[in-house]
C-alpha cells in the first residue's frame, strides 16, 4: 500500500513571496524618498547658510577691506568697505578685515617705568621699591646731566590711511609703540631731570609729542596722534632727596618773588614821592620866579623916586606901610615912641616859651613797722 496518505504533504502558495518582496520595496523605496527629501532640504539649509554666511555688518566707525585668498579686492579708495553690509565668500576664499577708523586706539609705552599689575593700577598703589633700582627690570631713561628717572607715556590716536596701516606693517601697533619709546628716550636726553620734573614740564612733554610725530611721518605709519599723556618722577628710593630739592626750589622762587615784589613796590613808591617833589618843587620855583619878577620891577619903578628925594621917599613908604598896618584889624599893633635922645624904646619879645615841665613828687614810703 501506498504510504501516501499516511505522510502529509506541504505545498507552499506561489504568490505569497511576491507580494511580500513588493511590499519591502515599497517601504524602502518609501524610505529613500524621505531621505533624498530631508538630504535636499539639509543642502537647501546649507546652501542658505554658506550664503548668508558671507553676510558682514561694517560698524559706523569702522571700515573694512575684502581679501580674497590674502589679496585686497579693489585698488586705492575702491578697496575700502564703508559702514553697513557687505556680502564676501565665507573664508578661506575671502576675508573681511575690519579698521576703525574714527575710534580712539590707544597704547601704553613699554619702557621707563618700574614693573607693576594692573591690580595695583586700579587700586592707585604702587609695588614697594627696592632698596635700589634693579636695572634687569625697573625701567628708566638717563637724562641730559646724567641722571635717571621713570618715565611712562600713553597715546591715543586715530587710523586715518588704513591701507598702509593694516598691509605696510606686519603688526602696525607695535611700530606705534616703538615710536612712542623712542621719543621718551629721546626727550629725556634733552633736558636734565630737574628741568624735566619741575620747571620745565610743559617742554618736556612737547619735545616727546614733537618727536613722535616726526616719527610716525617718518615712517609713514598711517595714524594721526590725538592726545599724549606723561608722567615723569625721580628714582622712588631717592624720592625724598628729590622733593627736598623742590621744596628748597619752591622756597627759593617764593622769597624771590618776595623781594622782586618788594623791590617794586619801593622803586614806584620812591618814583611817585620824587615826582610829587619834582613837581612841588617847581611850582615853588615856579612861584619864587614870579615873585622875584614882581618884586623886580616894583623896585625898577620905585628907584628913580627915591633917587629923586631919597629921605621923601622913605616918609611915603613908612606912612603908608603903618596906614595898612592900622587898618588891619587881624594885626596885633604896639605902638612904640622914641625914648630920650631919640633913641626908640627896646622892645622884647619871649616867642615859643618852654613849658614848665611838672615836678616829680617823691614816692610815699610806707611807714616803718612799730614794734
């Protein structure tokens, strides 16, 4: 017998496989789409952003000149970016590099002065001094009589030809502060330190701006300075020599002044007392003058009467000397006749009497102690 029924036997459907490998490529075609669609918009977003990327905002105070694999696009004045935006390649195709131009840059000088922090800077202290200068790193400048004394500048200045400021020096600032070392060295070889520290301060600090700016034209270093700020003091162990020093200046100039004021006021004094003199003095020779002249010509006119009749004459004079006389009535008169033989009486006048000085009385003595 046929062992065919007792083994059963399978059969497998011949559509089943294909609706199911239709289905898996359907899912994974499904799956290639949306990935294709988040790729496209990915480089969409990309794309955008590589674009705006290149977006670059210029300040007001600023300008900016566009490198394109390191070499300036434009010439001259074309190749400057003024304020507001400006689209460039994102880098390493193109490269802004921005200049501000109306914004004050500053620099300190790095020479002349003594180590210290900008904590004690902001603190207004100073590090302590040693017992003396350590030439390895205290700072300092010689002077023209051989001294020494710190010295520290600050500059501020303006970038006016940018061009030459950014492309002719590898690192601009530092030939700016270069040139600003050189003119504190320089200057402090001009003056002798106590000129450079009390009388001549103003002098010393023009020779330093004058010679900084013969330095930037020299060099073409494309900036203008705007404003030069210096401080000078005296080796800080020998600081208390140094203020010594000014305050005998400082006495020395005030009693100076003193005694030129002095001298002034007694020389205008004695000038006004002399020309009130002068002027006193002839007015009465003015007046003298003019009574001698008087005087003169009144005896010229009355000579040739007393010449004619000389006893006459004298009569007339005396009659009408005493007519005035007693007619006076602000004039005290004597009346003196003549004596025996004609002779007239003596008369004795006490004129400025000496005052009868009073008499010392004795000092009371206190009465003796009875006993």
């Amino acid at each position: 017998m046929s062992d065919s029924h007792d083994h059963p036997h399978h059969h497998t459907d011949p559509i089943a496989p294909v609706i199911q490998e239709d289905a898996t490529s359907q899912a994974l075609s499904a799956a290639l789409r949306s990935s294709f669609t988040i790729v496209r918009v990915i480089m969409v977003v990309l794309v955008i952003v590589f674009c705006f990327s290149g977006m670059k905002q210029i300040g007001p105070q600023e300008q900016a000149i566009k490198l394109r694999f390191g070499k300036p696009v434009g010439q001259g004045e074309k190749a400057l970016l003024g304020p507001g935006f400006h689209w460039a390649w994102p880098y390493p195709i193109d490269e802004v590099v921005r200049i501000p131009i109306g914004k004050v840059q500053t620099i300190a000088s790095s020479v002349g002065w003594y180590p210290t922090s900008p904590a004690l800077r902001a603190a207004g202290q100073e590090p302590p001094p040693g017992l003396s200068l350590n030439p390895a790193t205290d700072g300092y400048t010689l002077t023209s009589d051989g001294n020494i004394m710190h010295v520290e500048a600050t500059l501020s200045y303006r970038i006016t030809d940018p061009i030459r400021f950014v492309f002719s020096f590898a690192s601009a600032s530092n030939f700016v502060q270069n040139a600003l070392n050189n003119a504190i060295v320089f200057a402090s070889a001009h003056f002798a330190v106590d000129a450079a520290l009390t009388r001549e301060i103003i002098a010393f600090k023009e020779r330093i701006r004058f010679r900084l700016e013969q330095l930037i034209q020299q060099q073409q270093l494309g900036i203008t300075v705007d404003q030069v700020d210096v401080q000078a003091i005296p080796p800080r162990q020998l600081k208390a020599n140094f203020d010594a020093v000014v305050k005998a200046s400082a006495e020395s100039g005030k009693r100076l002044n003193d005694a030129r004021t002095y001298a002034n006021e007694t020389t205008n004094r004695a000038a006004g007392e002399a020309a009130v003199r002068l002027s006193v003095g002839q007015a009465d020779r003015a007046r003298l003058v003019t009574t001698v002249s008087e005087e003169s010509r009144r005896f010229s006119r009355l000579l040739p009467h007393y010449q004619r009749n000389p006893e006459f004459f004298v009569r007339q004079q005396q009659v009408e000397t005493l007519q005035r006389i007693l007619t006076d009535p602000d004039v005290e008169k004597w009346v003196l006749n003549q004596g025996p033989g004609g002779v007239p009486h003596e008369l004795r006048l006490l004129l400025n009497r000496e005052l009868q000085r009073p008499r010392a009385t004795a000092p009371k003595t206190a009465p003796a102690d009875q006993h």
